[in-house]
C-alpha cells in the first residue's frame, strides 16, 4: 500500500511541479475556446430551450479539458520515463501491475478534475451555470478520466519517442474530441457525421456530463453510463494485461 | 546457507542473436563477486534478468531463494540494482529521489539511513539539489544509493566507477567494502577496471559472448596461471578460450 501511495505521491508531484504547463496553459486554451465559440455564437439558439450556447458550451469544454488532460498526465510521464530511462527505477521495485496501473491512472483522474474545476470556476464567473444532478457529474467525471487515463498509459507503453507521442495527439485524441459533440448539439449535424459521433466514446463522455450539469442532453444517460462504463472497463482490462504481459517495459 | 544468487542455465536471445547461452552461476551469502568480460559478452543482459528488467528465454534465477518471476516481491526486496546507465528523474532533487525511492519499497520514515548513505557517498551538500543539475559522477553516486535505501542484502553494480574520478572511486569502493565485510551484503559487480576488480573481489567469473569460460577464486585464478595481475589472467582465458574451442 505505501508503494503504491509513494508512486501516485510522486506522479501527482511529477505535473505539479510545472503546473504552468500542466494546469495553466490548458485552463488558458479551453477558455480561449470558450470567448471565441460563446462570442461568435452569442444569440444563436440552442436545441434546448432555455439553455444559451455558453451554457451548452461550458461543460462540453470542461469534459474535453478532463478527458485530455488525463490522457496526456498518464501518456506523457511513461512517454518520457521510457525516453530518460528511469521507469527502472519502478519497474525495480516490488510495486505490482495492479498498484502500478492505479497510481498512474489516479494521478490522471486528479489532473482531469483539478484542470476540469478551474475551468469551470472560471466559467462560473461570467456565465450563469445551474448544477442538475451532481451524482451523474461526479460519476462521469470519474469514469471518463479513467478511460482517459487508461488509454493514456496505453499510448505511453506503445509509443518509443516523444514524435510517437503526436501521433496519437494527431490522430487519435484530437478527432475524437472533435467529433464528441463538446462545440454543437449532434442533432445539429448532418446524418453521416451524427452517426460517426455515436460510435465515439467520447460523445458519451460528454453528453453525460453535460446532463450532470444542465439536465439535459442528446441521450440518455444510462446510455452514456453503459458506453463509458464498458469502454473504461475493457480499456482497464486491456491496460493491465498489457502491463502483466511486459510487453515494452521488460525486454 | 542459502546462496544469495543463484543461476541455472540461463539463455537469451535478441532476435537470432544469443546473449547468454546456458549460464549457471552461484554467488554464496557475503561474496564479493566479479563478473568480467568484454564488451558486448552479456553481462548487463544478465544482471537484467536478475533484476526482472527482461524476461530470460529460459532459466531459473533466484535471489536470496527467493524466484525472480515467480516471487518477484521478495526478490526485489532482496536486491539493490545500479544500473549501468546514468539514469536520473529531472523533476526531483537528490533527497526526494531517495524518499520517493524508499516508499516504492514501503519505507515511510528513511531519513538517518538516506542521510547515512548520501554522507557516505560525499553526497550530503547536494541532498536539496536538483538531479539536472548534477555531474555525471554525481549522478552515478545517487545511482548508488537508491539501490541502497532499503537495505538490500544482494547489491548488484553494473559498471559502477564509469566517469567517476579516481579519488571519489577510492571513498566509493571503500564504503561498498564496508558494506561488505562489516555489514554481510553480498556484492556482485561488473567493471573495466580489472585492478579494482582484483583489489577487491574474492570471486570472479568470466564471461565471453554469452558464455561463462572461467569462474574461480582470485587467488585460485592466479596461482594456476602462475601470474600476479589479473589482466594477464583476464587476457590468457580470453585468448585460449579462441584456440581451444575454435570451430
Ligand atoms: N535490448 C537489446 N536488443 C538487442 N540486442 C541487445 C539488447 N541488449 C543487449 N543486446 C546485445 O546483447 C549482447 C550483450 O550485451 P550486454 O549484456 O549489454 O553486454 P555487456 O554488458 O557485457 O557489455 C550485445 O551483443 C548487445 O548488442
Ligand atoms: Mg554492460
């Protein structure tokens, strides 16, 4: 148990200690999202009535700032402890896969939650921001953040340089944050696209959060419980077989 | 008495290359044990199999008794490791470096015994400094202790004296010596300087493209090659070695 506090000790100070790129510079670039996207969209309805576009905005953003600020905590510190070599300073230690897996993945939940809640403190200031069902905000915040997480500690393991590391960002985390539904209601898109998003974890992520806050949303969410539940599991299960396997940790 | 490190036919491969190829070696409790060999014949590959860094293709390893796969927790508790690279962590200084350490094994409140090892290692100035801002002999020295700070009873040093200066080497070896005789670890290390090797150790083995070709008691290895430098020795065994086992 000591070990296993001492790592997630150390990998929460691990982005602490450069907060200003860990906390800071994501808190400034999703609330730069939100002056332009609330600024050019002011006025425009939103399929909810009595919900403003800020307030459809604001939990949208605040879940993608969660989701990829707990992949990049997990990704980037394997990415580079690999890189450096001091993963030998873990992987000699009598830590298991279990504990392993859970102190990098905590660490992601508490960097999601501390960027998620400064943004949305921020946000809180200059928008009026009800809070419908904090069970479902609190459940969807975990559940995502350890999806993202887990995902996170996968990408680390697979990728072996720091360029390999923008491949996902590229490729993989952006898109799917993208087409999540964070910037626009999916019934507001045409049906190939609406229909893409529906296959994205992501989405889910974020409907269901947004219901957490706002009370409504596109699905219901059970159904975003299920998916980001069942996706966050299988992720859990892949990570750790991975992690058992040594496959890229032990040659 | 159970031997502190024990290897039976261990074998690895890196593709169609063969590191080791059937190694078998014991190292008894409270040995100062040398493994030497050229560039390339294994050594590090070995020590990583022991210190469950990578998986052997075949072979039992133990530590202490305890099975390095099968009993990793107790083995790795047995086992202080020193890496041959010069490997550090940028965000931490030297202190948090050794508690962080120290807490990977479940030891909260280490402090005397960090402050013990860093004042041996003529470390103490430094504990508050940064890692980055280190030199590479200084490195090397928190290399050291944190495969000290729980304790080990099996200390493995790979290369340990690489870049660090004569007179530090001299306090270096003479706290590992320390260790040895007054405190009972048992030592297993790899270096390039065969003098330090033959001023300190009891027991050498010789290892030559993945196979071990000599292993005895220094002063065994000597008399039957009626020399007095280890060198000599070293470069005797390397050469008969070719003209007795050539194709
Ligand atoms: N991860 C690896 N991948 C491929 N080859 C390796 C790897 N590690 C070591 N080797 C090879 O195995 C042999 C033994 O290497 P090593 O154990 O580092 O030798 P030593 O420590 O005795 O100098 C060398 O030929 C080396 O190139
Ligand atoms: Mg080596």
């Amino acid at each position: 148990m000591q070990g296993f506090r001492t790592l997630l000790f150390k990998e929460i100070l691990r982005f602490w200690k450069v907060w200003f790129q860990t906390i800071l510079a994501p808190l400034i670039s999703t609330l730069l999202y939100l002056l332009v996207f609330a600024q050019v969209m002011a006025g425009r309805p939103t399929l909810y009535p009595g919900v403003t576009y800020g307030a459809f905005l604001i939990p949208g953003l605040v879940m993608m700032s969660m989701l990829q600020n707990a992949f990049a905590n997990t990704s980037s510190s394997l990415v580079q402890s690999k890189v450096t070599g001091n993963l030998v300073f873990i992987l000699l230690t009598p830590l298991s896969t279990w504990e392993f897996y859970w102190a990098y993945v905590l660490a992601a939940v508490v960097r999601g939650v501390l960027v998620g809640s400064v943004v949305w403190l921020t946000a809180w200031f200059f928008f009026e921001l009800p809070l419908a069902h904090g069970l479902w905000l609190a459940i969807f915040t975990l559940l995502a953040t350890i999806m993202a997480g887990s995902l996170g500690i996968l990408a680390g393991i697979w990728a072996e340089k720091f360029d390999q590391m923008a491949v996902w960002q590229n490729f993989v985390i952006l898109p799917l944050t993208f087409l999540s539904g964070a910037f626009y209601s999916i019934h507001a898109l045409p049906p190939f696209w609406a229909q893409m998003t529906r296959f994205n974890p992501f989405f889910y992520a974020i409907d269901g959060f947004r219901y957490g806050l706002l009370g409504v949303g596109d699905v219901s969410p059970w159904t975003s419980l299920f998916v980001v539940g069942t996706t966050g599991l299988a992720l859990s299960w892949l990570t750790l077989a991975v992690l058992r396997s040594g496959w890229r940790l032990r040659t | 008495m159970q031997p502190a490190i024990e290897i039976q036919h261990l074998r690895k491969s890196f593709g169609s290359m063969q590191a080791l190829k059937g190694v078998s070696l014991q190292v008894p409790q409270g040995d100062f044990f040398a493994l030497l060999g050229p560039n390339g014949a294994g050594k590090t590959t070995l020590i990583n199999a022991l210190a469950g860094l990578s998986r052997p293709d075949s072979g039992v390893l133990r530590l202490m008794g305890h099975d390095v796969l099968k009993d990793y927790r107790a083995a790795r508790r047995s086992v202080g490791v020193v890496p041959q690279e010069l490997v550090f962590d940028p965000f931490f200084t030297v202190r948090e470096t050794l508690r962080i350490q120290s807490g990977y094994f479940g030891l909260r409140h280490n402090d005397d015994w960090i402050d013990d090892i860093l004042f041996n290692l003529q470390l103490a100035d430094k504990a508050e400094a940064n890692m980055r801002t280190l030199s590479g002999g200084m490195k090397r020295r928190v290399l050291i202790a944190q495969a000290l700070v729980h304790r080990p009873p099996v200390i493995v040093l790979d290369e340990p004296t690489a870049g660090v200066d004569v007179e530090l080497r001299q306090s270096l070896w003479k706290f590992i010596q320390r260790l040895n005789q007054k405190e009972g670890h048992t030592i297993l290390l790899t270096t390039h300087y065969l003098d330090e090797a033959e001023a300190l150790c009891r027991r050498v083995a010789i290892l030559k493209q993945g196979q071990i070709v000599a292993m005895d008691e220094l002063h065994h290895l000597l008399q039957s090659y009626h020399s007095d430098s280890l060198e000599e020795v070293f470069v005797a065994i390397l050469h008969q070695d070719e003209s007795v086992r050539g194709p």
